[in-house]
C-alpha cells in the first residue's frame, strides 16, 4: 500500500468528513462560550481511502484553538494534508499566536470549511490569507448544520443576545403541568435523558420565579459522572423573591446560580441571596417584570452565548410575543393533565409556533412514548 499525505476527495466525502468534524465539536457545546465549539480534522489518504491524522476542539473557555490542537496531534504528516475544520478560522492572533499562520506553516495543501467567520471583521480574511499562500480552499460544506452549531456566536454578534431555545413538554391537551398540587412529570424518561443532553449543550438555563417557586428544581445535569457539566443557573425573578432555602440556592456553592431582578427589588431580598452565593444581576422592568431584552443583552455580555428556556409559562409568552425565540423543542406526551392544568403558552395556543410562519420544523422523533418536534426561526 502506498501512503499519501494529500487527500484529493469529491463532494460526499467532504460532507462525511465535515460531519464527524462536527460531531467532534459537538462535544464542547456548553463550555467554550463564548467562543465557538470549533471542530477540526487533519486527513491525510492511504491508497484513496482517508485516514485522520489528527483531530482537535476548541478547549472548555476556549483556551485552545481546534484547528491547532488537530495541527499538533498530526505533527510533520499535516504536510499536504486537508484540514477540515466548522468554522472559517481567524487570521488574527491571539496572544500573539494566528491560526490562519499556524495552518499555513504546518503545510496543509487544502481546507476545508463549514462556515463563514461570522464576526463582520473577521468574514472572508481568513480564506483569504490561506488562498493567497497558495492552499486551495473549498467553503459551505454542511453550511446549515454548522449555522445551528455555531448559533449561539452568531446571534451574539447579529442581534447582541444569546441564542434563545425554548424547551416544552406538553400534554396531550396543551398542559406543561398542574396549577396546584403534587408535581407532575408530564414528559417521560427519554425526553427526560434529552434534556439532559440539551443542557450540557447550553451555556446556561432560564426559568421564571413562579417555577422556581413551584417546582422548587436544581436544573443541573442529572446524568451520573456529568454534573460538573450543569449549565449557570438563571432565574427571573423581579422582586428577588427567591428563598435561600430552594433547592436552587443550596446548590449554588457547586453550580453557579445567577438571579435576574428588579434594581428596585427590596435590598434584604438581595443581600440574602448574595450572603447564600446567588450572584444578583440588576436590570430595569419592562411589562410585567424584568426587561427582557436587557437581560438578554447583560447575559450575553457576561459570555453567555446559547441559552436554553425551561419555563414557565409566563416567560414561554414573554420570549414568544418579542420576537425573542429562535428554535423550539417541544416534547408531545400521551398523557392527560385535565382542567387544573397550566397551559403551555399562558393561555395562547401552541399554534402560534406550530402554524407560524415565523417558524419552520426541522426534526421530528420518537423519544418512547414522547413525540420531539423542534422548529427554528424561519425569517
């Protein structure tokens, strides 16, 4: 067998190779913010078949740069090797360090990229500077996938808020639970072992203070080993009403807790939840409540790039009705609340995203006995 270090492949081996450089990336969703989950591959050929020499991701904080760490697992056998990688990488250093200068010393003969660099000082220089030393570059393979992936940045930088996933399980009449009584799970255990999957993914979780109040949950990652994984903790809360005894607050020494209220809300309501870990971040009052869009903005100026909205549904309507969602999960259960039950939407029917045209479905399972649907912004 001969080995060769270039790999000259077609189309649909590009688009194989960019998804396993996706999956890759995958794995750091939920702990690079706010720098990208970046996956890369370095694939050299044996007699036309591709072999990955190296393969890399952007580190948890985004210490290290994917495409680099893939560049140094692959050592000398980069040279005339394709790098794979799911966003355009950035010409500009960083501690004195430039990818784009990285890859070109390495000598990989082609790149391949998922993604535009979204950041409007950085889209295009990057291909550039790789095109002008010579490696051939091909862009927009799998460009839908790496978009979702790299969604959280890109609405950062577009719209000045994290991206915004609202997350529903509803009865078979519309409930997301009980008004009063014992608590109901009305998602099964699948949806259940999905969610969890969806928190890992997200920078942080959002619930309202009636939830909070309610349900009295913790909102970490309930899967063995992976709870260091949990999400930062967020919970709207205008007069600061959160009790130090919850369960939320207890955790808050383990799992960061951040309450998001009023700059009026009564200072000992504040000084306790500070006194307990919480960090309190203040913002002005909108219809109702907290300023949404404010708080949205503050979040993603302390780093928080993909935020993932549990409830309740009071803040399920709010986000809705200001144009604030950008993909939707719902979990359809089997099972019958009944008249005492809390409707999805407070009060407005789940059409309003299911028949919108400002949203479109994308994925459709069977988790057990649940039904998932997500829909993403369709303008």
């Amino acid at each position: 067998m001969t080995t060769e270090r270039t790999g000259n492949f077609d189309a649909e081996m590009d688009r194989r190779l960019m998804a396993v450089a996706l999956r890759f990336g995958r794995r750091n969703l939920g702990s690079t913010a706010p720098a990208p989950a970046v996956g890369a591959l370095v694939v050299g050929s044996e007699s036309g078949t591709p072999i990955i020499l190296g393969r890399g991701v952007t580190a948890a904080g985004g210490a290290a740069r994917a495409e680099t760490s893939a560049l140094v697992m692959a050592g000398d056998a980069a040279r005339g090797a394709t790098l794979y990688t799911t966003l355009e990488p950035s010409p500009d250093p960083v501690e004195g360090v430039s990818v784009v200068q990285t890859m070109i010393a390495a000598g990989v003969s082609r790149v391949v990229s998922a993604l535009e660099n979204p950041d409007p000082r950085v889209a295009g220089r990057g291909h550039a500077q790789l095109r002008d030393a010579g490696i051939a570059v091909t862009t927009g393979v799998l460009g839908d996938e790496a978009r979702r992936q790299h969604a959280g940045v890109i609405s950062v930088l577009a719209a000045g808020r994290p991206h915004v996933t609202l997350k529903l399980g509803v009865s078979a009449d519309g409930m997301i639970g009980r008004v009063s009584g014992e608590r109901m799970l009305v998602s099964g255990r699948e949806a259940f072992a999905r969610l969890q999957t969806m928190r890992i993914e997200a920078d942080a979780t959002l619930i309202g203070i009636g939830t909070a109040m309610i349900d009295d949950p913790s909102l970490t990652v309930r899967v063995p080993g992976l709870r260091a994984h949990s999400p930062i903790r967020i919970v709207l809360d205008t007069q600061a009403r959160l009790s130090p005894h919850s369960s939320l607050v207890k955790g808050a020494a383990d799992t960061a807790l951040w309450v998001v209220c009023s700059a009026e809300a009564p200072l000992v309501n504040r000084v306790a939840l500070r006194a307990a870990g919480v960090e309190v971040l203040e913002v002005g009052t909108g219809s109702g409540g907290v300023d949404l869009e404010a708080a949205l903005r503050l979040l993603a100026e302390r780093g928080v790039t993909r935020l993932l909205a549990e409830g309740g549904a009071k803040v399920a309507a709010s986000l809705l009705a200001r144009g604030m969602l950008d993909e939707v999960v719902l979990f359809h259960a089997p099972v019958v609340v009944g008249p005492d039950g809390v409707r999805a939407l407070a009060g407005g029917a789940l059409s309003a995203i299911e028949r919108s045209p400002r949203f479109r479905r994308f994925e459709e399972a069977r988790l057990g006995e649940d039904r998932m649907v997500r829909y993403e912004r369709a303008v």
